[in-house]
C-alpha cells in the first residue's frame, strides 16, 4: 500500500514564495537533453511571464528538470503551472517520437525560506550533472540556464 502524498500548502508566510520544483520523466527515460526540448522549455518559461510566473535558474538533466520559479499574487497556483509546463514539453516529445506517458505522476516542490537557500540548491543542482558523470564542470551542460533573475544582488 503506497503512503499518501503530501498535500500542498494552500497559504505561505510570504509574499511571492520561489519555489524549487523537480519533475521526473516517466520510467526515467532519457528524453529531455535535446535542443527541441530545451527550446520548448525556454520558449514556455519565456511566455509564462505575461501570465505572472517567473522561471529563475533551471537545468534539464536527461530525465528529469529541475527549475526555481515565483509567481505575482493574482497567478495561477503552482500545480496547474507545473501541469501546463508538462504538457507543452510532452508536445514537443511526440513531435520528436517519443511515445506517452512522458511524466511520472506529480512532481517536487519546496518552497525557499532566502535567497542564501536559493543558491544552495542552484550549486546542488549544478554539481549533480557532474556527480551524474554528464559534464566535467556544470557550465558545460548546454541544458541550463537562467530566464530571470530572480533574486537582485
């Protein structure tokens, strides 16, 4: 018998909480490290910022991402953007032939109590694709990137 998921916080003790979201592929297949996918990522997080979400730092590892995001207060909640997100790249997987199911079910969301814990979890991230054996040094990965700063030094 599985142990229920836990559900998500419905209100936050601030005002525009970044969230660090992981998402996996289904059955960990290796489909995300390409550049038609990497595209229809950029483009998505690019478009969802007329409709008040912010995509900071994100790395698409072969079978998984991994991305910050926040929202302006009147935005969607974060599990229908996750829901679109998903749906937008597993487009851009079939045109590429990949067959359905593309995601396993849910995702990770951990809401970033400072921006100190933002960069603890960026350097994890990073230091993963070397730990994965992808890259020598983590700005080699041409899957990664930031599309907006979301914390101003």
């Amino acid at each position: 018998m599985r142990k229920p998921r836990l559900t998500r916080l419905e209100r936050h003790w601030v005002d525009q909480p970044v969230y660090f979201i992981t998402a996996c592929i289904h059955q960990r297949k290796h489909v995300l490290n390409n550049n038609p996918v990497h595209e229809a990522f950029q483009g998505f997080a690019q478009r969802a910022a007329s409709r008040g979400a912010f995509v900071g730092n994100y790395v698409l590892m072969p079978d998984h991402l991994h991305l910050f995001v926040t929202f302006s207060p009147d935005a969607t909640l974060v599990s229908g953007w996750v829901k679109s997100l998903k749906n937008s790249l597993s487009k851009t997987l079939r045109e590429e032939g990949v067959l359905a199911p593309h995601w396993q079910k849910g995702f990770f969301d951990h809401v970033l109590r400072s921006e100190e814990s933002y960069a603890d979890k960026w350097n994890y991230v990073a230091r993963n694709l070397v730990r994965a054996g992808l890259v020598e040094h983590p700005e080699d990965w041409p899957f990664r990137g930031e599309i907006h700063a979301l914390f101003v030094s």
